[in-house]
C-alpha cells in the first residue's frame, strides 16, 4: 500500500501568535496524471511553493519522470501511485485510503485522467471541497487528443462531482461553458510564470550556442514544447526550409513525434538546419536566450505558456493561436504577432524578421507582468478558501 504524502508546510506560512488562535494552514492534495516534462507539469511545480499557508503533497497516478524530482528538491513530498493504464481500476481504492489517511481539506486534480479517478477518489474519501484545473482543453482536442463523444460525456460526468473547475484562461472557461459546464462552477486562475528566471542572459546565449554548435552569428528561430502532432513542429521545420543559409531551428523538447519530424527534415532539405535539444526543465531560459525569434505553430491551444515564457526572455514572437495573449486587450504584447498556420504563411513572417535582426532584445510586455505566478497563487489560495467555507 502506498504511503499518504507527510506534507509540509510551505516557506512563508507564519506559526500562530501566542495568545491569538489561527486557523491551521489547509491541507491540499495535488492528484495529477503525471510528472514528466509538459506544461501542466511544469506550472504544478512552479505553483505549489507559491501557495501560502498550504501544507502541500503530490501524486501522480503515472510516470514520475523530472518533475517529480524538481518537486521532492523544493520540499515536496510526491507519492506515485503506479497506475498501468487509464482502465486500472485497482489505483481507484489505493487513492481513496491516501486521501483519507491524509486528512486532506482539499483535492485539486490536474489532466484529464488525475481529474477523472481524483474526483470520485475525493468523494469516496469524503473531501467536500474539490477543485480541478483544465489545463489542455482545445477547440477539438484534449491534452493533444481528439475530442470524441465519449470522452466529452465522460468529463461532464466527473466534473459533476468537483466543487469548482479551474480553467487557465478565458478562452477554456468559454469552451467549457460550451460543453454545458454551468459557469458557476468554473473559475479563471490563469497560468503564470516567474518572468525573472527567463530575463535575456548574454553569457547563457553564448554557453547554450556552443553547448549546442550553434554558430554565435547564426539567426536562431525557436520552438517549444511536445513533440506531439498538435503542435504542428512539422509545419515550422517546412517554413524554416526556404530561410537564408545562417537561419537554424532550435526545437526544445521530446515526444512521439520525434522520428517523423527527422524524416519532414530530411525531406524539405532542413535537416541540416534542425537542432534538436531534447526534453528540458530549468535549462528552458538559457535555451530562449540563445533564440533571435520564437514561433508557436500550433493552431489549438489552452493557453500559450511557451509565448508567454518567449516574451519574457525579450523575443519577438509568430504565434498562430495564444488565449494568453487573444484574452488581454489590445497592445499588451507588442512584440508579438499573429500568424497565418500555413507553412508559407509562416515562411513569409520569419523572412520579415530575419530582415529586421540585429537590434536589441525586446522590453518586457505588459502581458508578462499580468501573468505573475504569484498572482496567479493569491486567486488560487482566495478560491481554496471560498470552496472550503462554502462546504
């Protein structure tokens, strides 16, 4: 039987002051489907070190992977429930027992199967407060999945059971409301980034070129995230084909993808323009150091963690869908600019900035400042408190 997480409490949690009660800091338990190197993994552990007054555990139903370490380094405790597939039925009771022997005053769950088996887990173990983030809901995908009847129906049915859901922009709360989710039941805490850990860096721009035989006068186009079909890495590897001799494509991350993209590469004459640095965690910064312009090819997306992380190293950006950025009002990224998703639409964008090169990086928009991860704990917190006083 797997252990309940001992949380702890988080640095920044004041003890009561002789003479004067205060209430015991809530216990939250984080369920998410797993810990490998993927933006809801990624804010899970940039949040929770940012929640106030929270003693915090995680776990994750599959795949511990790096996150996991991350976490366990910044004093979480992470249990993982070894889960072999989305139809194990045998985690469901290992969950509950966590739950309870935990004494939890709040499950928040994170992804599509955390939120599905973390929902009636929580209910079973009699936690009243309940709240799940939807972190990857697209216009017709889930977490780069296709949407079909049966996982809408079964979604609805889970969300039933939640206290509130959490959407991470206003773009997912509008689908959500679409898929028939009452909206007082839905909540915009928006994803957020420490805009500090990704300022431009000069000395890490030239280690992360040599690290990588990136010639220090090459123009370096970027791109982040899976290697999943949904991010159109395909399409970028194509647009960057026709560039100058000097433009390289620097793609960090790893995925399913990876040997049909080799193969795109190879076939449009790019491959020796292609650098492929891998699946990273805290080595992201230096690598948006070492870009000139960065590009967001996909066509479907939650949120845009990576153009919002882009913009804070001072890039200038090609986006072809970013919520972050279509739910502010107009002129809080200056540097950044809407595409068209066609190869050739994207060629003709990077030609523009390819001729507009050589000046300095970019100021820090205004958009960065607004999505503050500590702005983005103090809603959380607030709606922690609100769910548990209205159990």
């Amino acid at each position: 039987m797997t252990a309940a997480p001992e949380t702890r409490r988080r640095p920044g949690t004041r003890p009561a002051r002789s003479g004067s009660p205060q209430k015991p800091p809530l216990k939250v338990l984080h369920v998410i489907t797993g810990l490998g190197i993927g933006g809801a993994e990624e804010q899970l552990r940039l949040l929770v070190p940012h929640l106030r007054e929270v003693t915090a555990g995680v776990v994750t139903l599959t795949n511990p992977g790096p996150v996991a370490d991350a976490l366990r380094a910044d004093g979480v405790p992470v249990v993982h429930l070894g889960m072999r597939g989305n139809r194990d039925l045998t985690a469901l009771p290992r969950l509950v027992r966590l739950i309870r022997r935990g004494g939890f005053d709040v499950v928040h769950t994170h992804l599509y199967r955390a939120c599905l088996y973390g929902r009636i887990a929580a209910r079973l173990a009699g936690v009243r407060t309940v709240v799940a983030t939807e972190h990857s809901l697209g216009a017709a995908q889930i977490e780069g999945r296709p949407l079909s009847a049966g996982a809408r129906a079964l979604y609805l049915a889970g969300e039933r059971l939640g206290t509130t859901t959490v959407a991470v922009s206003g773009t997912v709360a509008r689908r959500l409301a679409e898929w028939g989710v009452p909206p007082s039941r839905v909540r915009v805490v928006p994803n957020g980034i420490d805009a500090a850990r990704f300022a431009f860096d000069a000395g890490a721009r030239q280690s992360a070129r040599q690290r990588l035989g990136l010639a220090p006068d090459a123009y370096v186009v970027g791109g982040v995230g899976r290697l999943v079909p949904g991010k159109r890495f395909d399409t970028l590897i194509r647009a960057v084909a026709p560039l100058p001799p000097g433009v390289r494509l620097l793609l960090v991350g790893e995925g399913e993808e990876r040997a049909r993209l080799e193969r795109v590469a190879g076939e449009c004459g790019a491959a020796g323009r292609v650098v492929w640095a891998g699946a990273v965690s805290r080595g992201l910064p230096e690598l948006l150091s070492a870009m000139d312009v960065f590009v967001s090819a996909s066509a479907d997306e939650a949120f845009g963690l990576a153009v919002v992380e882009a913009l804070a190293a001072g890039l200038p950006v090609l986006y072809a869908a970013c919520p972050a950025l279509d739910d502010l009002p107009p002129g809080r990224a200056p540097g950044a600019r809407r595409t068209g998703g066609t190869a050739a639409e994207l060629t003709a964008a990077l030609r523009a900035a390819y001729a507009a090169r050589g000046g300095p990086r970019l100021p820090v928009p205004e958009a960065v400042r607004h999505y503050d991860i500590a702005r983005s704990a103090r809603q959380l917190m607030s709606l922690y408190h609100e769910a548990s006083e209205r159990r």
